[in-house]
C-alpha cells in the first residue's frame, strides 16, 4: 500500500478536486442512506404496524427519540391525508431522495476526472524527467525495453489499478460506515452478528490480495523483457536477416512471451477469482442476516416487519459496496508491483550531482586540464584509465588514438561529466569540472558522434536542438558550413521535411552533416568529436571532412580517430593503449619512434 500512499503525493496541485469529491461522496452516502430509510415508514403503513405518536417529542440524537419524531410527524400527515396519499407523499420524498443520490454520484465522478489524470499526467512527467537527469551509465545497466515498460505499461497499469480505486477507496468506506451506524440505529444485536461474520470474509480477501500482488509484480518484470526483445529485434533486423536468424529470434521471443502468458494468466484468474468470491461472502452473510432478523422478528418480536426490510435493503448497500472495496483492495495490490517499479526510477540515486553553491563559467578562456585522472565504470573491476594527464589550450587540438578498448571514448565522456572520475581532476580555466553548473560546462562544449543521434522531427528542429529559439536563416547557415544544405534545400519540404526515427530517411553521410550543422548552430568554443568519419563511405568522408574542418576553425578540438590521416595536423596526438597514455607528439615525431602510433600507421597503409 506504500506505494498507493507515495501516489497520493502527486494529488497536492489538484486538492481542490480531491475535496469536492470527499464533499460529493459524503452527500451521496447521506442521500442513498436516506432514501433507503425513508421507505421502512412506508413499508409499516402498508403492513399496518405504524405506532402513531401525537405528541411531538424533543428531538435528540436517540434512536428512541428518532423513531417517535419520525412517527410524530407520519401521524400528522396521515390523520390530515390518509394513508394512500400519505403513502404518495413518502414515495415521492423518497424519489427525491434518490435522484439527489445519483446528481452527487456524479459530481464525485466529475470531480474525480481531471484529479486522477492529472496525478497520471504528474507521474508520467516525472519518470520521463527523472530518466533526462539520471547518468549515462543508469541507463548502461538496464534493458532499454524494461526501462520502456516501466514509463509506458507500469503507469497505465498505475492508472487502471490504483487509481481506479481512489474513488472506490474514499466512496465505499463512507457508504459502509454510513449504512452500519444506520443499522446500528435500527437493530444493535443483528447489527452485531454482522460484525462477527465480516472479518472471516476480510481474512479470506486480503490472502487473495497478497498472492495476486506477487504474481503481478513477477508480470511487469516479465513484460519489460519481452518489451526490450521487441526493441532488440527491431533495431538489428538487418543483421537478423543476413544472418538467416528470423527462426531462431522469433523461438526466442515465443520462449519469453509464452513464461508472460503463462504469468499473466495466472494474474487474471486471482484477479477475476475477487468478484464471485467476494459476492458468494457477501450474499451468505445477507442470508444470515435474513435468519437472524427474522428470529428477531417472530420469535423475539424485537421489532417490526417493516424495520426488518428497511434493514435488509440498507444492508443491501453493504454489499456492492463491499465488493467494490475488495475489487479496489484487489486492484490497489495489483497496481501496487507497477507502483514499485516506477519509484524505483524516481528514487534512483543520480551519482551526477551539482555541489551547493557552484562556479559559473561565463566563457572558455584558457585551457582544458586532465591532472592524473583515475576511472572505472564498477569499483570492483580494473581501471579503464589510469594516470591521464595532458593539457588542451584554447584554440588547438588534441587527438586520442589507439586500440579499441583503450580508453579515448571514455576520455571524451568524462569531460561533459557523462560519468565521474575516481580520483585526479580534470579543470577548465581552473575550475574542477565538479564544481561548475552541469549547464555551463557542457554549454561551452559541442559534440559529434560516430553515430550520428537524430530525432523524429522535422531539419529544421533537429538541427536547431539546442538553439530552439534560432531561426530558419541562422539554421541554414548553419547547414552551408556543415555541407548539408546541398541535400537540405532538395528535399520534398526543405528543413520542414520529416527525417523519420534516427533520421533513416537519410544516408549515413547527409545524418552526420546534419549532426555537424546542429553543432555549428550552438557555437560552442570547445568541439568532441568521436570518429566522426569511421562509419562512412570514401565521397562522405569527404563532405563531412570539410565540414569538421570548417566547424574546428578557431576552436579547441578534441578529436577521436581511426582514420589516423585525419589527425596528422593535429597539435598533439596522445596513444593511448590499455586505458594508459602510452605515446604523445606531433604525428612526424611519433612516426619516428616507431612505437603503437606507427604500428597503427602502417596497418592502414599510411606510411
């Protein structure tokens, strides 16, 4: 149920809804219990057991006293009107009685509405911002498609189980704790054999809860692996195809759906189980509130025939009441496991965090410093860098090459703080990295990737994401310098055309011009790119080569390669091998060593 509580937090925004509910809820209790009650007067006329009363008592709040003003009052009406329009008088009342039930019923409904889809609309908001602010390597430990599930399914389940039954949680109570003072009122001893048969049919309910919760939690988890089987086979279906794998992706996925069905199966007839239980304990203890009443009534003669179904019917109510109270119970556990999963991502702790009181950094004026830098990804494995120590001054550039798996990625990840460093510093103008605003230091840095990260958007937004406010002919400038307006300014809707998702609607080489033009746009002293070149055809290579030059012109440049003939002018290159800083030099001087660097040369037939 804690997690049901946390929910509840998001209501704060929306309290003014939340009350007019409590406030139509409890008008609809008094309202369905008074039209029920109105009837056992009705009911005693009919039967004749009507004790007149002609002296009007004092009122007080005494079931004796009640009953006789109750009875003062019919006496009158039935000595001026007679019985049958009396009895009209009383149905009419209770019509009225009845149609004020249902306009309450609705307004709590009405109520209800932008209260639950807002607290809906607050959660979603939250995961989604909660996963913009968590660091990279949260994101390296969990499957894509859990992660999908959680934002996507979790919090629908969210919707249909907890908060379904908000209404049903504050409601039902009301109307069942309304209704048993009612009945206390008319029979204390029934109402007493009431209380001694319920709790057995709580006990039996609540056990079922507890099951479904753990087999709904076991769903969730299920459905977040099936989700990110789904993401996988999508995203290399290329590679499924070449390699002849659609059978054996397809087994696999039948595999884990089939262990979903099977839990979720499972999940359902414990949920459906709730209903025909719940009705059967609440129609047995109606019946044996039928044979007890009864006894009261022919044997003992404690009271009328007329209280007795006024007493039947009121505790009528208990019943759908009580089932949808345990429908909601049901739900609450249910939802419950979807509920955890969510706050798992909201508590998540971010390793990447600003210190009170940071430095700003109004602009990039001097040098970039790595002062014996340490970092691993898990404190229990090895180093991936050890001792990195070099100096980047404003307006040159330094290339890291090397191996695969020696380091130079990490190097460029660690400079925008995408993960922390162990131990050592690294400084800009003098200022620890960890000292300065997430904002300010990565707004002076521009990024290009060997992959190149496009959105489902229009040119003209993907180019200008992190300059919304730029215009269309800053964009294309932006696109002239990078090379790209050439293909920009030929498609059906120039920068309003629709790239698609990750922009495959355009080649590898016009992608990267465009992840140039966006880098272009922002205008950031500082430039990281990442093998920028690797992954493209010998014409694009070109094109985006001259567009890379264009955009390090008067920058700090930090350049991964593989293609060493990119970096041959590069101020400083720094080889690096085993997460160790192995060589640096200019490229002349490092060839002369005949070390990695000219070992790497020759590979790719450069010398």
């Amino acid at each position: 149920m804690k997690y049901f509580f946390r929910l509840l937090a998001y209501m704060k925004p929306y309290r003014g809804y939340a009350v007019g509910n409590m406030v139509s809820n409890v008008l609809y209790t008094f309202f369905s219990l008074v039209s029920i009650s109105v009837i056992i007067p009705v009911l005693n006329i009919i039967f004749g057991q009507e004790e007149r009363v002609y002296e009007k008592p004092e009122f007080a709040f005494k079931a004796e006293t009640i009953q006789d003003y109750a009875n003062f009052h019919l006496t009158v009406l039935l000595d001026q009107y007679g019985e049958m329009q009396t009895l009209m008088y009383i149905c009419m009342m209770a019509a009225g009685m009845f149609f004020f039930k249902n306009v309450f019923r609705y307004l709590a409904l009405f109520s209800l509405a932008p209260l639950r889809n807002g607290i809906i609309h607050d959660v979603r908001t939250a995961v989604h911002e909660k996963c913009l602010r968590l660091p990279i390597s949260y994101f390296s430990e969990k499957r894509k498609g859990d992660i999908m599930a959680r934002m996507s399914s979790d919090v629908t389940e969210v919707e249909h189980s907890l908060l379904t039954s908000l209404e049903m949680v504050v409601r039902e109570p009301l109307l069942i704790i309304g209704t048993l003072l009612a009945l206390i009122f008319i029979s204390p001893q029934l109402t007493w054999f009431v209380f001694l048969v319920l709790p057995i049919s709580g006990f039996i309910i609540s056990t079922i809860g507890r099951s479904l919760k753990r087999s709904s939690d076991r769903a969730q988890s299920q459905l977040g692996t099936v989700l990110s089987m789904i993401e996988e086979a999508l995203g290399g279906l290329r590679v499924i195809k070449a390699f002849n794998a659609e059978d054996e992706t397809q087994r696999r996925f039948a595999e884990q759906s089939n262990i979903f069905r099977r839990t979720m199966n499972k999940v359902l007839n414990k949920k459906d189980l709730s209903s025909p239980i719940s009705e059967f304990l609440g129609a047995s203890v109606m019946l044996g509130v039928v044979w007890y009443g009864g006894k009261l009534v022919i044997v003992d003669g404690q009271f009328g025939g007329g209280h007795l179904i006024g007493y039947v019917g009121l505790f009528y109510q208990i019943i759908p009441a009580f089932k949808s109270l345990t429908q909601a119970f049901y739900n609450i556990q249910k939802g419950n496991a979807s509920g955890q999963r969510i706050f798992e991502i909201l508590d998540a702790e971010n390793t990447i965090v600003e210190i009170k009181n940071p430095e700003s950094l109004p602009a990039f004026e001097d040098k970039i410093v790595f002062d014996h830098v340490n970092f691993t990804y898990e404190p229990q494995l090895p180093n991936v860098l050890t001792d990195i120590s070099f100096e980047l001054s404003k307006g040159k550039t330094i290339a890291l090459v090397g191996p695969s798996g020696s380091g130079k990625t990490t190097i460029s990840n660690l400079l925008p703080r995408f993960y922390d460093i162990q131990s050592g510093e690294i400084t800009i103008d003098g200022h620890g990295i960890k000292n300065l605003t997430l904002h300010d230091l990565r707004s002076v840095m521009g990024v290009v990737n060997q992959e190149s990260i496009l959105f489902n958007d229009s040119v003209l937004n993907n180019i200008r994401l992190g300059v919304p406010n730029a215009t269309e002919e800053d964009v294309i400038k932006a696109a002239k310098v990078a090379n790209a307006w050439e293909f920009i300014e030929k498609l059906e809707k120039g920068l309003h055309t629709n790239i698609g998702e990750g922009g495959n609607k355009l080649s590898g080489g016009q992608k990267q011009r465009m992840s140039i033009a966006r880098a272009v746009l922002s205008d950031p002293p500082v430039m990281i790119l990442d093998e920028a070149t690797s992954a493209l055809d010998t014409e694009s290579e070109r094109l985006v080569q001259d567009a890379l030059n264009k955009l390090m012109a008067n920058r700090t440049s930090l350049i991964i390669a593989h293609r060493l003939s990119t970096i041959q002018h590069a101020d400083e290159i720094l080889v690096l091998d085993g997460g160790k800083i192995v060589e640096r030099g200019h490229h002349e001087e490092l060839l002369s060593q005949g070390g990695l660097y000219h070992k790497l040369c020759q590979m790719q037939s450069f010398v």
